[in-house]
C-alpha cells in the first residue's frame, strides 16, 4: 500500500467532525481562560464596593486580594495500528476506533471536572482562598465563616425520594444566595443558571425534584429552576453539587493553552517502514481548577 498521505488527512476529519458532536458539559460550568504560558497567576479580588453617594466626591476603596497559581498539563492519547489492518480492513475499523478516541479526548475536560467535585472537600484541593474548595470555614475579610459543604439527613440515604431531593435542593440554595462578600454585604446572587450535578442512583430523584409540576399532592414550586445533570464519574450515590452557572467567573475555571490536535506516523516515518506500525494520537495542553466557591454547594445525603 502506497501512502499518499490520504489516511491521515481522512481520519483527521473523521476525528474532529466525532470531536466537535460529541457531548460534553465542562463548557457551561467553567469560564474559559485562554493562557499563554505554562501556568497563570490569578489574582482573585474581594467584592467590588457598594455605590455610595457623591458626597464630597469619589472614595477610593482597597479591595481584599488572594491568589494561586495554576500550571497547565499535557494530555495524550495514542494508538497504534498494524499495516496489514490498514490494507486489510480499508480503514473502516480503524474509523471506529478514531470516532471513540475523539469522544474519549471530547469528554477528558468532564472527567477531570468531575474529580474536582469528587475530591473537593480533600486537603490540598483547595479554593482561591486557601480553604478546600467545599468547607465550612470559607472567610475573606468581614464575610465570617460560611458553608458550602452541607448534610440533609434522608430516610434512607441509599433510595433519596424526590421530596427529600426537592427539600435538600431548597436549602443548598438559600445557603447559596445568602453568601456575604469580604466586606460583609450580602452578594447579588440570584436563583438562576442553576445546575445540578448528579450521580446516577439520583438521577430520577432530581429530575423529578426540578421537572415536575406537582409532587406528592403540593405544586412543585421548584419546577423548572434547574438543569440536572448526570455525571458518570459520581460514584457516590448519596452526594451531589449544586452549581450557579451564569456569573462572570464560575464555579470552575478552564485554563486553555493548546487545543487538542491530530497527529499520525504513517509509511514514511521510522516505525511505518522498519516495524510496519503506523500510530495515531491526539495531544493538548490545558488544566481545570476551582473558581468561585460560592457558586457551587455540596450536599451529602444521611
């Protein structure tokens, strides 16, 4: 088989056109933050003051700052095919297993998002202000101690009811909209772009909890306040997150430094002419952290 460089340029389109519709969630739940070095600093400012009256004139206010630093990472993924598959199968399988490559490299940015949840309440997975990201000692200047690390004890913990899950759900965001900032004000978050996060045992419960018009022989009052997501890599049945998704920075942050990109070695390199191996993979470069803590709140179930 004569390579003219056609294969590569195929299973390229064939991975991004797989790439670009497989789903994924990370976008809705991160600001994206395009980085231009091995890592970034971030500088995280306290809440910006209240209006006040002119007065005498403009009053200039210090603003509380914090900040950590995030390096990017490089991620790979690699397979190698022998020739004679190539000749053999004309590339029909070989697109199979590219089609599952993108949708493995399209869903890599949810499972590391998904870990951030898992270990959140982990020493070391912290938030900008030093504090694992959920804790109930979060403080910055004159807020004092507040949670987003909460318990709702259920009947049973294992089989959560869609009233248990709709109750939970209401307190998880009263907790949210009464976040102060390090002045002490209340902050202006609204009950909106509000995501839940789920893992499969409470998928139902939650859709329930949020979809239905009555529940039980009550109108539902939180019908249609959140989009409930279910997050394969959640294997705790009893915890899921709540996330406010429509604020200048959210809960996460995706720090962008190279996007994902196709390569392959075919007849002309070293392993394509000695070994008659020809190896695909796709690379990039990029990393999720944690954002603003008081846009997403736990919930264990006991």
């Amino acid at each position: 088989m004569i390579n003219t460089g056609l294969l590569a340029r195929g299973l390229r389109s064939e991975f991004f056109a797989k790439y670009s519709a497989a789903p994924s969630f990370y976008g809705e739940l991160t600001t994206r933050i395009a980085s231009t070095g091995n890592n970034e600093t971030y500088k995280w400012l306290g809440s910006f003051p209240q209006m006040r009256e002119w007065g005498n004139g403009r009053l200039a206010k210090g603003l509380n700052t914090e900040s950590y630093v995030v390096e990017n990472n490089k991620y790979e993924a690699t397979i190698e095919v022998d020739r004679d598959e190539i000749s053999d199968d004309q590339t029909g399988q070989l697109k199979v297993r590219i089609g599952e490559m993108a949708q493995a490299a399209a869903s890599h940015k949810d499972y590391l998002l998904a870990q951030l949840l898992i270990n959140g309440a982990t020493a070391g997975y912290n938030s900008y202000d030093g504090t694992t990201f959920f804790s109930a000692t979060h403080a910055s200047g004159a807020s004092g101690n507040q949670d987003n690390d909460l318990t709702y004890n259920a009947t049973d913990h294992t089989n959560v009811t869609s009233a248990e899950f709709k109750a939970a759900l209401g307190a998880a965001i009263a907790a949210m909209i009464a976040f102060k900032d390090d002045q002490g004000n209340p902050m202006p978050i609204a009950p909106s772009g509000l995501v839940v996060l789920v893992p499969a045992q409470l998928y139902f419960a939650a859709l329930e909890a949020v979809n239905a018009a009555m529940l039980g022989n009550n109108t539902n009052v939180m019908a249609g306040m959140a989009k409930v997501v279910p997050l394969p890599w959640l294997t705790d049945g009893a915890t899921w997150y709540l996330l406010k998704t429509d604020g200048v920075v959210r809960p996460f942050i995706f720090q962008d430094r190279e996007p994902i990109e196709f390569g392959s070695l075919e007849g002309e390199s070293e392993e394509g002419f000695k070994r008659e191996k020809y190896q695909y993979g796709v690379r990039a470069r990029y990393a999720l952290t944690y954002g603003y803590w008081q846009y997403c709140v736990r919930t264990v179930f006991n």
